[in-house]
C-alpha cells in the first residue's frame, strides 16, 4: 500500500504524461446528482474541482461530504474553524451561483478507519442509483483517503450508485507504470473550469502557506493541470 513520503521527489511530470496523454475522454454515467465524498476540506477541490465546476456549470446537482473537518493538519489554532470557511470559499469559486450543496460530517481527522461502518451508514442514508460517487482511489497514500474510499464505494455497492475515483496524493506516491490511474478517463477542463478550479485552490490558506506547508508547492503541478482523471473502480 503506497503511504506519502514527502523527503522524495516522486513520479515527474513526464512520467505521469507517458500515462494520461494516453487516457481516452472521460464517458460519465447518467444521473441526477454527483456526490463527492471529501476526507477533509481541499480535498474535494484538489481532486475532482474541475468536475465540480463543469457538473454545476451545467445544472447537475453537486453534493459534497466533507467527511472530516481537517483538524489534524497542523497546530494552527481553530484549524478546524478556519478549513470550513476556506471550503465554503473554495465552493463558491466552484460554483458562484451558491447551488453546492455541504455537508460537514466532522468524524476525527485521522482516524476515519476506525469508522468506516459508521461513515458508510451515512453515506448509504443520502444517495440512491441516481447518484454519481466520487471519492479518492482505494490506494491514495492517506489512511482517511483509503477508508473514505471503502466507506463510499461500499455506500454506492448497496444503493446500485455508480462510482469514480480521483486521485490526490496518489499522484505522488504510485508508480505511474502501475498505477490504476492509467486505467482511467481524462476530463479536460474548459478555461472556465480551470479559472474556477485555480481560484478554489487558492483559498486553502492553511495548507500552502509557511515554511514547510501541509501542500508543497510542487504538488499543485500535478493538481492544478487543465485535465483530471477519474477512475471507474475494478
């Protein structure tokens, strides 16, 4: 299982190019709402914003579980207090029309496996086989990733909803030659959704400001590019 290791450098660009310039065009199953289930407040930007963006853009309700509420990131004080309102930011970047519709679910930052029956349950209570589930890849580097991405796909197995994964840190800690990314879809952004995307990105303060950031700079190159990917699960 791939864990973040931030000391090394990770795939470059060209490596990850060898893979995605080869994706064929994201095909998207019917349906009546994209829920994104989001470990913590950025999350949901970083890896599928640009879906946001253009399902919202085009009158599809948006849902989005922001499944902690990202209080273990740092010592900041009210770190907690601060990533609500940088989501809540970012959403309206998103979506300035205000139709995003956030629910904060506030399970422990960190230690959302020891809840995955519970997140499940309330996932499972909110969508049905008209929804669209978008949660991380199963193997994203973070624990809250993986078991945020069990509890969805989980969810959506019982209500006959469909699924596709983002990427987040895996980006940064898979082998792009094996990577299950190279078995995904590319979504190309038109400029409004990148312009969006960037602007929603930019509100996440906490984690790409000082001197050793939650964020490196360097993974916004594999975040913020003009195309994501979404992988349908196997």
């Amino acid at each position: 299982m791939p864990i973040i290791d931030l000391c090394r450098a990770g795939p470059t660009e060209a490596d990850w190019a060898t893979v995605c310039d080869q994706l064929r065009p994201v095909v998207l199953p019917p349906c009546r709402r994209v829920v994104v289930v989001s470990p913590h407040p950025d999350d949901e930007t970083f890896g599928c914003g640009g879906l946001i963006a253009t399902a919202a853009a085009r009158g599809l309700p948006v849902t989005v579980f922001s499944v902690t509420r990202g209080e273990a990131a740092s010592d900041l004080p009210h770190l907690a207090d601060i990533r609500a309102r940088e989501l809540a930011a970012a959403l309206t970047c998103l979506d300035p029309t205000g139709s995003i519709r956030c629910r904060q679910l506030g399970f422990d930052d960190g230690a959302v496996r020891n809840d995955i029956a519970a997140l499940t349950d309330v996932i499972e209570d909110d969508i049905d086989e008209h929804d669209l589930i978008v949660c991380p890849v199963s193997d994203d580097g973070h624990p809250d990733h993986d078991a945020v991405s069990l509890a969805s796909t989980c969810a959506a197995a019982r209500t006959g909803a469909a699924v596709r994964w983002f990427a987040v840190w895996a980006w940064h800690c898979h082998d792009p030659r094996r990577s299950i990314i190279g078995t995904g879809e590319r979504l190309d952004l038109d400029v409004a959704a990148q312009r969006k995307k960037s602007l929603a990105v930019e509100c996440f303060r906490s984690q790409l400001d000082g001197v050793d950031p939650v964020v490196p700079h360097w993974m916004l190159v594999r975040l913020c590019r003009p195309f994501e990917v979404l992988v349908t699960p196997r």
